[in-house]
C-alpha cells in the first residue's frame, strides 16, 4: 500500500506539471522523492521496532500527506524571472513542508523507539495536563492574531501554533485521568427529572473542560478549537463511563456557551451569520467571501474535477491551509473529494480497532482520544468548507500546509503505532498463554 501511495503522488505531480505547463520538470520530482524517501524509512523503522504495528495506518497517513503536498505544490505561488520574463515555480510552500515532514518524521521515530512503555505517560499525567493548558493559554497573552484567530506565536522567523501540540497532551492526561476515576465517574447517587445521575462533585471535569473550550473561544477568537477539544473530552467521558448523561449534559453546555458568546461577541456572530447566508450581496465580498469562493470552487468541480493544476483555487484565501479541501473538490471533483474522507473513514476505523483491542483502560482511553482528534479535526474543517456547519479555521489532518500541525499529526500517529503493537503482542501472548494451558 505504500509503494502504492507513492507511485499516485508521482502521478500527480507528473499531472498537474502537465497541465499547468504542457511539460514536466524532473527536477521538481526530488521533492515526491524525499517525501517518499521519508515514509519508507518510517516502514523500515516500524518493521524493525514495532513489527505487529497496524499495517494500514502509517500507508493512510502516507496516502492523505502525498495529497497533500501534491496540492500545496500546485498552489505554490512562482517569482517572476525578471531577465528572461519567465514565471519560475520555486514552491517555497512545498519545501518547508518538506522540511517540516522530515522533522514530523524525526519525532515519529522518537515516539517509536522511546514510548514503548506508554504507561509511564500515567505517571506524570497532571504535569502533562499544566502543559497542555499553558500552551493553550500562552497565545492568548502573546500570541499573534491571523485572520480574526490568536493562534499563533512567533519564535523568530517561524510561526508555531500551540494548541496543535496542547491536544496531544490533553489526550493523554484525560486518558489518563479517566482510566482512573472511571468507576467513580460512572456511579449513579442521584435522580433529575427522573434521570440517574452521579455526585455533583463528579461533574466538575465536565464543567471544568466547558469553562476551557468558552475561554478558547472568547479569547482565541477560535470557535474550531474549542469545539475540537470539547468534543475530544466528551468522546473520551462517554468511551470511559458509557454514560449518555454526560453526552448530553456536555451538548447543552456547550450549545449554551456557543449561545451565549454569540450575543456577546461580533467575531462569533459574522461566522454564524456568514454560515446561513454565505451569498448575501452585502457580505459576499467581505465576511462571507471564503466560504462563497469554497462553495463556487467545489460546484465547478462536479463529479470528477476540472484536472490537477486546471481550476481556480486561488481565488480562496487561506486556500493551502484551511480550504484544502475545496481544491481537492474542485480539481478531482467529487470522487477526488469522496476518496479522501474514506481515507480519513479508514483511518478513524483502524484507531478505533487499535482501542478494542487494548486490555489497560488507559491504553484502550489513549487510542480513542487521539484517533478522536483526528476524526473530529477532519469532520470539523471539511464541514466547514463545505458550509454543513459554521466554518472554523482549524487545519485537515495531515494535507494541509503547517509545521505544527504535521509536527503533532505525527507525534499522534507514533502514539497509534505504539498502541497498536502492544495490543497485538498482547493478545497473541494472552492466546500462547491459554494454549499451553
């Protein structure tokens, strides 16, 4: 499947230089290489280390980060050669992905050889969950606002967004958290309105994870965000105690946060009003001219694309980051577009396999935050450029250009791979065992 995945991202590279130029450019195809360069070592790495790893979890994150920078390098922006006049694509973007895959890498395989023994992560869980709410509240004191969101810091000539590494974190301090006051979390004392309910004091975490996600969405300007880590706390709340009281008192609040900075804040309201009517004459050149420049891109597309390196995407602002997923709309159409959320499907249903089949709660807790993360993330930003619900400006896992978001994508992925072969060795020591009995 690698192999596989390699040869479509020549492909497409080989595909959108034709069409955008009538020729190829064999020395751009270096960049394909190195990032297939790249993802074999990581095979190779796996094989020898993590031998009983999920076999098609690293080929799919291979598959969406090929995509992605097959696109990033269409959308790269050439210099105009002032002697001769002639455009040169010099695809900046796709060099520093680049670069920033092969330091996403790097991690991978410290998380690999290093987090074997995932459980020591329990011990320290409370000076991992401080880290994760610093980093989540660093930017709100120094952060740097980038279209309307303070997401952003910035460490000399690079810009580094925190909260991509701060869930990460959080995962494993609920996880955590949760495998051991899961009993206690699931313990009914009281009755309201006839529904069994636990101790008011067990509601805290709940409230407490509300009054972070309002606080991001007050101060970040990010409702993304906050709805992306709400919605990780109530996956692994619901995973850690089967309680659908939880879910839903967790909705209501959270509906009633989402309510209530609407009338307060006039950032919340352009993105609402923006949402339900995207081609209001008034604001379609204005605060609605994303999401309608998404809509018009993804309806040209139709049912296979206008072709690699043929659309318009350009016309999208922030179009490598936060609309990705238009381009893959417009320009592979909508089988293009179907074949990336069965990926993202395949993905999220592999992660959750990786969790069934884990014995220690907070192995099976762990596996089920973090594909949580990117089954939200991806469903979260696709919806939104897609106007099923209201846009967020939250990067697609793995296609989207940003270092920090690779950087934490990766780390993630470890973290699977490691969960995942330790579940299968597990399981066939358990079976060995039984056998010889």
């Amino acid at each position: 499947m690698l192999v596989f995945m390699i040869l479509v991202m020549f492909v497409g590279f080989v595909a959108f230089e034709l069409g955008r130029d009538g020729k190829v450019s064999y020395s751009s195809l270096i960049y394909p290489g190195l990032a297939a360069l790249i993802f074999v070592i990581l095979h190779i790495v796996l094989r020898f280390v993590l031998p009983r790893a999920d076999g098609l979890l690293l080929p799919l994150a291979a598959g969406l980060t090929f995509l992605g920078l097959v696109l990033i390098a269409r959308l790269d922006p050439g210099t105009v050669n002032h002697a001769t006049g002639q455009l040169a694509h010099g695809y900046s973007l796709l060099r520093a992905q680049i670069i920033w895959l092969a330091v996403a890498g790097g991690a991978f395989v410290l998380v690999v050889l290093f987090l074997r023994n995932y459980e020591s992560l329990a011990r320290y869980k409370y000076t991992i969950g401080i880290a994760a709410i610093l980093l989540l509240a660093v930017p709100m004191f120094a952060g740097t606002e980038v279209n309307g969101a303070k997401l952003w810091l910035d460490i000399g000539p690079m810009h580094f967004q925190p909260s991509e590494l701060a869930k990460v974190l959080l995962v494993i301090f609920l996880a955590a958290f949760f495998a051991e006051k899961h009993e206690l979390l699931s313990i009914s004392t009281h009755r309201v309105l006839g529904v069994p309910v636990p101790e008011l004091k067990y509601f805290v975490p709940l409230l407490a994870m509300w009054g972070v996600s309002v606080l991001i969405m007050i101060f970040q300007k990010d409702l993304g965000s906050s709805l992306l880590f709400f919605g990780i706390f109530i996956c692994m709340l619901y995973a850690a105690t089967a309680r659908k009281t939880y879910v839903l008192v967790g909705t209501c609040l959270f509906l009633l946060g989402a309510f209530l900075c609407y009338l307060a804040f006039a950032h919340v309201q352009v993105r609402v009003t923006t949402w339900l009517r995207p081609l209001n004459p008034a604001t379609i050149q204005k605060q609605s001219y994303q999401i309608s420049q998404s809509l018009f891109a993804l309806s040209s597309g139709g049912a296979s694309g206008t072709g690699l390196g043929l659309g318009y995407p350009k016309f999208i602002p922030s179009v490598a980051t936060d609309f990705i997923f238009s381009v893959v709309g417009e320009e592979l159409g909508l089988l293009g577009a179907g074949a990336v959320i069965i990926m993202y499907i395949l993905f999220v249903a592999r992660g959750i396999k990786v969790a069934l089949v884990h014995r220690d709660d907070f192995g099976k807790l762990l596996a089920l935050g973090l594909i949580s993360v990117i089954g939200l993330q991806a469903f979260i930003i696709m919806g939104g450029v897609t106007r099923l619900i209201p846009l967020t400006g939250i990067t697609l896992p793995f296609m989207s250009y940003g270092g920090s978001s690779l950087f934490a994508n990766f780390i993630l992925l470890g973290l699977l791979m490691v969960l995942s072969h330790r579940g299968a060795t597990t399981n066939v020591a358990s079976l060995r065992k039984a056998g010889k009995k």
